[in-house]
C-alpha cells in the first residue's frame, strides 16, 4: 500500500486531573525524523513514544505534541492547613511576649512554613498511561490519514504511467515510418545534390544513421520502467526511495529520446514524456 509522509492527526481526551491533547504533523524527508514536545512532568514518556513511531513508520518528519490542560479544582486547589497554622500564630505571638521589641508576624513567611499550603496530589502515573494510550491513536490516525493520501497519489502516478505506455506505444508505432522517412529524405538529397555515390556506401551510411536514431532499446527500457514501478506500487514494503531512483531513470530514457528525434511527432512525445515523469517525480517526494 502506497503511504504519503503528509498527514495530521489530533487526540483529546479529559481526566479527572484535566484534559491531555496530542497533536502530531507529518510532512516529508528523505529519512525518519521524529520530534516530541512534552511537558515537562511526561518527559519519561519520551524514549517509549519515539520507539513506537520508528516501529509504525519508515520515512517522513514526525512533530508530536502533548498538551496537559489541568482541571480547574487541581490548577486552584490550594489548601491551608489551618491547625498547623494556628500553631505558627501561636507560638509566634507567645515569642513575641517575651521579646522587648518584637518584629510584626509576616504572612509570607508563615504561608512559606512547610507543611501550612498543600495541593491536591496528580495521579501521575495514571496520566502516563493514558497520555501513552493516546499517543497510540493518535499515531494510528495518522498512518490511516497518510493511507488516504496515498492512495490518491498511487491513482495519479497510475494516471501517468498509463499516459506514458500509451506515449511509448505510440512512438513503437510511429517509429518504422519516421525512420522510412527520413531515409527516402536523405536519398533525394542525394539526388539533388547530383553526387555520384556508390550505391553501396549509401546504404551503409543510411544503416549506420538508423542504429544512431533507433530508440527501439528505450522505449523497451521505458516499458519495463512502468512495470517495476507499478510492480513497487503494489508492495507492501516502504518504497519512495525505489520510486525515486525510477523517476531518475524513466528520465534519463526520455532524455536519449529526445536527443535521437528526427521530427516534430517524436521531438513532441519526447516532451510529453518528460511532463508525465516530472509530474510523478513531484508526486514521489511525497511517498513514504
């Protein structure tokens, strides 16, 4: 299956402690690069997470971001333990009696006194079970999401590939009468010329023209160049790089092509094949 390296996915879920949203974006790159944006109380999370992306997916740049939005009792719940501070009071006022110019009592200070303010304690490894667990849908959501999107990518490449088998279907066509042409082109120019050549020495001539312009051999390559990448399309295998080094060799064909045309149908095929292939070879960067 053809998978793309472009894709987004979101996860939300709400706890108890306040709400956990993952986030990630997948765009291309020539190798697998996964970045995760934690907070700082998930950071032990980070070794496991970045395993599970390099498990599910071979190529692309991966950013992944974790919010934790606390609920709203946990973020206020601060609670002042009133007997203990009671005592502070106390036994501040009783050092006071006893002192001849005795400082005024600071609230700062006794708030500072361990133990007098608490908070409600997180579930913390609770939290990173559930954060875990989400990061997990939101790494499948992304590989169906980069599925789609290959798909509508294996259906364009399939649209040019078809293009260029009827490209090169028609040159193989074409190809006997452009050579006929240019043959009888050049023995009137001969004629023309009224030069008096052996017979002989203008067939080898015109041999040795037509093995220079035959493209019997690329088009031949250029078949079997749409087979191996239709071949690579239908496997199972991570295949952007293969599919790469294709788009490099259905152009070099089309390079010789267009170097051996003789006339303005083949020059033209020639261009036309150059179009399909850069197109496909834009497509491809795409795939994982």
């Amino acid at each position: 299956m053809v998978y793309s390296m472009t894709a987004f996915a979101r996860c939300e879920q709400a706890t108890d402690q306040g709400t956990l949203v993952w986030e990630m974006r997948s765009v291309n790159h020539r190798y697998l690069e996964a970045s995760l944006r934690l907070p700082e109380a998930f950071r032990d999370l980070e070794g496991l997470l970045r395993e599970r992306v390099r498990k599910q997916l071979a190529r692309g740049k991966i950013e992944c971001t974790l919010r934790f939005h606390p609920a709203a009792e946990q973020a206020g719940s601060i609670h002042l333990n009133q007997p203990l501070l009671d005592e502070l009071i106390h036994a501040g006022e009783k050092i006071s009696r006893q002192l001849d110019n005795p400082a005024t009592i600071n609230p700062m200070e006794l708030l500072a006194w361990p133990g007098v303010l608490s908070s409600q304690e997180i579930d913390q490894a609770e939290l990173l079970k559930t954060a875990g667990s989400m990061f997990d849908q939101a790494l499948d959501e992304l590989k169906i999401q980069r599925g789609r999107e290959g798909s509508e990518l294996a259906k364009l490449l399939e649209e040019r590939l078809g293009a260029i088998g009827q490209c090169v279907a028609t040159l193989r066509v074409m190809m006997p009468e452009l050579l006929s042409t240019h043959r009888q082109k050049l023995i009137d120019r001969f004629h023309e010329a009224k030069l008096e050549l052996d017979s002989t020495r203008i067939e080898q001539e015109l041999v040795l023209l037509a093995q220079k312009i035959d493209v019997a051999e690329e088009l031949d390559r250029l078949d079997t160049h749409v087979t191996e990448t239709r071949r690579v399309l239908s496997s199972k295998q991570a295949m952007g790089r293969r599919l790469d080094f294709l788009m490099q060799e259905f152009n070099r064909e089309a390079n010789t092509l267009g170097s051996k045309a003789i006339d303005s149908r083949s020059t033209q095929a020639a261009v036309d094949l150059k179009v399909y292939i850069e197109q496909m070879r834009e497509q491809v960067q795409n795939i994982e």
